[in-house]
C-alpha cells in the first residue's frame, strides 16, 4: 500500500506535440499583441509631439493596454482560420 502512488497518466505523442504547439500559438499571440501595443503607444507618443492630440485624450501608455487586450480578443481566432 505504501508503494502505491496511483495509476500513471500515459499520453501519447500526439498529446504532448499538440500541448507544445499550443505554448508555442499562445506565445506567439502574446508577442504580436506586444508588439501591436507598443507599436501603437510610440506612434500616438509622435501625434502628441506633433500637437495633434485633442484635449481629454487616453495616454499613449493606457492606449497601449488597450489595444493590447483589444487585439489579443482579434487575434486569438487567427490560428483556427488557418486550417
């Protein structure tokens, strides 16, 4: 009894590629809403330099959040119109 640790969980190979390709999909999401939010944060930081901001305006920074959440809600579909 003292030696009984419980049945082993076997996956298959199948299982352990998809559960890697999908670490892989999901850091790749990440990055590119990373790469969107910054981009979009440095390219509002430019208008503001430039004098085009209308008073009330979002902070570059706080739109960057946004568009950060905003394309992870569009691009997280992109992987299934793939195949």
């Amino acid at each position: 009894m003292m030696n009984n640790s419980g049945p082993r969980y076997k996956r298959s190979q199948l299982e352990k590629r998809l559960n890697t390709d999908v670490l892989w999909c999901v850091a790749l999401l990440i990055v590119m809403c990373l790469t969107a939010a910054v981009g979009h944060g440095l390219w509002l930081n430019n208008f503001k330099d430039a004098g085009f901001q209308v008073d009330g305006e979002t902070s570059p920074a706080l739109a960057g959040f946004y568009v950060f959440w905003t394309m992870i809600i569009v691009l997280q579909v992109w992987p299934k119109r793939l195949f």
